[in-house]
C-alpha cells in the first residue's frame, strides 16, 4: 500500500495508485546509517532528490560535465565562474569575482580572498594554478573544451593569470563547468578523491552516511563564503535507475523531488505533485561512422539522409513524450549557429527515403545503437520507423551512467546521447570536430574543421554567426547528426515542502525548504 503526504490522500485516487504501482521496482529505503553511524539530519530537514544518474567520480578534472556535473559536482565544488543558464555568453562570478583580456590570448581573474577548501586549506591563485595544471597534466574527457589554455600564472596570492594559445570566447562558461571546479591542492594524491571530494562548496559530501549505488548526503557546509546559503538544506540524492522507481518513490513520500519522464508528468500532477519543465536539448542519432568503418551504407550522406525522412517526428513527439519535445532538424534551438531555412528540412517521407536507399543501393542493412533505459521507448518508435522502410536497426539496452563512455569507443556506429543546445563551440569540440570525445572514428570534415576553428577563435559575432549558419548546414544536410526532436526536461516535486525547483543545471543549489 502507498503511504502519501496529507495533501495527497484526498487527490491520489486508487485507480491512478493502482495504474502506477503495478510493476514498479522496489525502492531501496532510505539509507539512515551507515557503517554503525547515526542518521545525520532528521528527513523533513532534508531535500530528497531521485535521479537516474549513478555517481561516477568526485574528481572535477576526471568527470564529465553532463548529469554527473549537475548532480553530484556541483554541491561540493565551485568553477573559477558560474555558469549562466540564461545567456551562456556571461557566466556568474565564481571563485574569481572579476576578469579582464589584457590582450585576446591572456586572460586575468581576481579571485575571492574569503575562501578556504573543507580541509582548511586557502583558496588562492597558486591552489588556483596547480588546479589548472593538474588539469592539464590529466587530460580527462572534458580537457578539449578549455584546449585553448597554454599555462597559468599566479601573478600575486589573488590574481591568477591564464596565457592561451588563441582566443577563446567560451573559455569563461566553460570554467564554470567540470574542468575549471577547483580541489584542494593537498587532496590531488588521494587515492579516494573520487569518493571523497575536497572543494569549497556549499555542501560537504557525507561519506560515512552515504551508500554507493543507493543514496548520497550532503550536509551544508558552515563556512561556505556566500551568506546565501546560510539556510541550505541537508540534501539526500538517491539513485533511482528508472522514470517510474522514481515516481513510485516520490509517490511513497520516500523521496520529494525527482527527475521524471514525459508519460510520468501526467501521474505525478493526478497526485497533487507541481511539475517544472523546461527545453534542455536535443535526440537524435549522432552518427559516428561517417566513413562506413563499420557499417559500409552509413558512408553514404543519401542513406544518412534517408534515415531522416523515415523518421515521423511529431508522432514520437506526441505519443512518448506527451508534447514535451518538439520536431527538429537542427541542433540549436535559438541563437548562434540557428538557421531559420534549416527548420523542417526533415519531413516525413517514408518515399524519398526508400528512394533514397533504392539510389544509394543500400537496402536492407543493418546497425545496432546503445540506449539507455529510460530512453528506450523513444528508440523502439524510431526502430519502427526505420523498419518500415527496410532499415533494421538494432537496440542494445545498457546500464545508466555508460553512455558517454561508449559514445567515445568505435564499438558502435551511432550513438543516441542527448546533448544540450546552449553552444556551439562546445558541440563542435564535443562531436563534430576530427579530435571530438564523440568522434571516435576521428572523421574528418575540413570544412567544418576550418568553419569551427575560426568561429571559436574569433571574438567577432558576426563571423561567428556566418561560420556557424554554415556549420550546421552542414551537420543537418550531410547528416552527421540526425536530429529528431527538441525536448524537456522534467522535475516533479512536492510543491508543500519546497520552494524555488525549477529545471536547471544549478537546481539543487535553488531548491529550499518552506518553512514550517
């Protein structure tokens, strides 16, 4: 039987409890102690948030800088800057409170003069330069978005100094994201610091109350510098590998905030719960094999092309993601690198695309692609699809947390990460470009490759937007990615006991507790 909060009993029918328990997995209870200690922070002290991302690692200069980066990174660390989910191109003050570009390749941060690591050491600029060293030295899967930095230069305890080997207009953000968190200097060569982090921020990471695999805590951190988080909560982040486990728990009152899927909003409101969504990026099939490595036909733009127009987006859109995605060419929604002429170049026409194949001589090939549970639904509509017009393309359901590893091996031709669409610099870095994570294959497009670099070493937004509007032209009309859909992300939360949730890469740094 579920157990619900007052005010859902009267909204929670048993029809809706029953449509949404049946065959639910268990949810593991909430861990209280943990290696014979005792529970930290009393529940209703406590933001419980259910997500479908296991922990990877705790070290910022190992990690990606996708969900892991917004989960479990974030609470605990601070970036030279913060990124700005509004306008990408103006990051927050971070650890630094200010910068300048004396010149186009150097750029100089003061930074805070207030802030200490959790294990007393200063934050200054030499902690700041032997971060961005190790960073360096390590090479992790993030290190082509900040390639731009030659050396750092502490010119005095709070002013740092990075000398660049050419502009870089999004070396800002992207110091906000994984690459640019700052760990203590005197933590570098612990042997757990991927289960034990060592930062400056907000919340400090519970270890002895925390199970792998289960649930993480984090208790507010008393000497963070910023007076706002005088009142944080404690936080509890529970891993939850499915939509439902996490609604069936949120249901339960074991959680009070959860990420959840499009065909769970619906539910989650018939139980009394607010729902907050916002448009976070795109789906698709992001083609790795450019060159037919693999798979012979997918060398052939006609028969890339011919995936898109086999494709009926808008009833995917309607029939699994219950109108939260929209209908996509293109990768950018808005903005730099937006095309208006790109819009829709993808109809439905099972036709030209049999057609297509027919001219391509490409008939009835096959190919396998990695989706992740919670993304399977989606992709057996689009294996229908495709099958309608002789394309057999195979599904290999993987564990969660996996995806963007494989996405950076030659063992499959395509991949279906979502990636975000705030920028495309970034993208071009991350998927298109011959030294791409998600290029594997190393294709090389020299147009792209010149397109790419001049657009992300210039500081001129005009050349910046010409080069981009080609770029994608390029991407979307040879298929190098086949976008299918712009879609939402989704929290469902207990509107009675917290406020301030909205869909972003800082939410749990927002979300507070009402008082009593």
């Amino acid at each position: 039987m579920l157990t619900v909060g007052p005010r859902f009993r009267a909204t929670l029918t048993s029809a809706v409890a029953a449509s949404i328990a049946v065959g639910l997995p268990a949810c593991s209870p909430p861990v209280e102690e943990s290696r014979g200690s005792a529970p930290t922070v009393a529940t209703d002290r406590t933001v419980r948030y259910g997500t479908a991302t296991p922990l990877v690692t705790f070290d910022p200069h190992l990690a990606d800088t996708g969900a892991p980066f917004t989960t479990y990174l974030v609470p605990v660390y601070d970036g030279l800057t913060r990124m700005n989910t509004a306008d990408y191109s103006k990051p927050y003050p971070g650890l630094a409170v200010s910068w300048t570009w004396p010149e186009p390749t150097t750029v100089e941060f003061e930074l805070r003069r207030d802030v200490r690591f959790i294990d007393g050491v200063r934050f200054d600029a030499h902690a700041a330069k032997a971060n961005i060293e190790r960073l360096l030295r390590l090479q992790g899967p993030r290190i082509n978005t900040v390639a731009s930095i030659d050396t750092a230069e502490a010119v005095d305890d709070f002013t740092l100094r990075l000398h660049l080997n050419a502009p870089d207009p999004t070396l800002l953000y992207n110091l906000g994201m994984s690459p640019g968190l700052m760990v203590s200097p005197a933590a570098f060569d612990n042997p757990d610091l991927d289960l034990d982090p060592v930062g400056t921020g907000p919340w400090r990471y519970d270890r002895d109350n925390s199970a792998i695999g289960q649930v993480h805590r984090f208790v507010p951190n008393p000497d963070y510098f910023d007076p706002a988080f005088r009142d944080a909560p404690h936080l509890a982040i529970h891993e939850l590998v499915n939509n439902r486990a996490r609604l069936n728990a949120l249901l339960s009152g074991e959680i009070d905030l959860a990420d959840i899927g499009p065909s769970d909003a619906g539910p989650a409101r018939a139980a009394g719960f607010e729902v907050a969504s916002f448009p976070t990026g795109w789906r698709g099939l992001t083609i790795l094999d450019r060159a037919g490595e693999l798979v012979p036909e997918l060398g052939d733009p006609r028969v890339r092309q011919a995936l898109g127009f086999a494709i009926d987006r808008q009833t995917i859109a309607d029939t699994v993601f219950f109108g939260y995605a929209r209908p996509a060419s293109q990768p950018m929604l808005t903005g730099l690198g937006h095309d208006p002429a790109l819009d829709g170049f993808f109809s439905y026409d099972p036709e030209r695309a049999r057609a297509l194949l027919a001219e391509a001589g490409a008939a009835g090939f096959s190919f396998t692609v990695p989706v992740l549970p919670d993304t399977t639904a989606a992709y057996e509509a689009v294996q229908a699809h495709l099958r309608r017009v002789g394309i057999d393309m195979r599904i290999q359901v993987i564990e969660p947390g996996t995806i963007e590893a494989l996405g950076r091996t030659r063992r499959y031709p395509v991949n279906t990460i979502g990636y975000p669409n705030f920028d495309p610099d970034s993208r071009h870095q991350a998927i298109w470009s011959a030294t791409a994570g998600f290029n594997p294959f190393r294709y090389e497009h020299p147009r792209l490759e010149e397109l790419g670099r001049e657009a992300r070493r210039s500081l001129d937004e005009d050349l910046r937007a010409r080069n981009y509007r080609e770029y994608f032209n390029i991407v979307v009309r040879e298929v190098l990615s086949l976008v299918l859909l712009h879609v939402d992300s989704l929290v469902a939360y207990d509107a009675d006991k917290l406020r301030d949730v909205r869909v972003d890469r800082y939410m749990l740094w927002e979300v507070r507790l009402r008082d009593p």
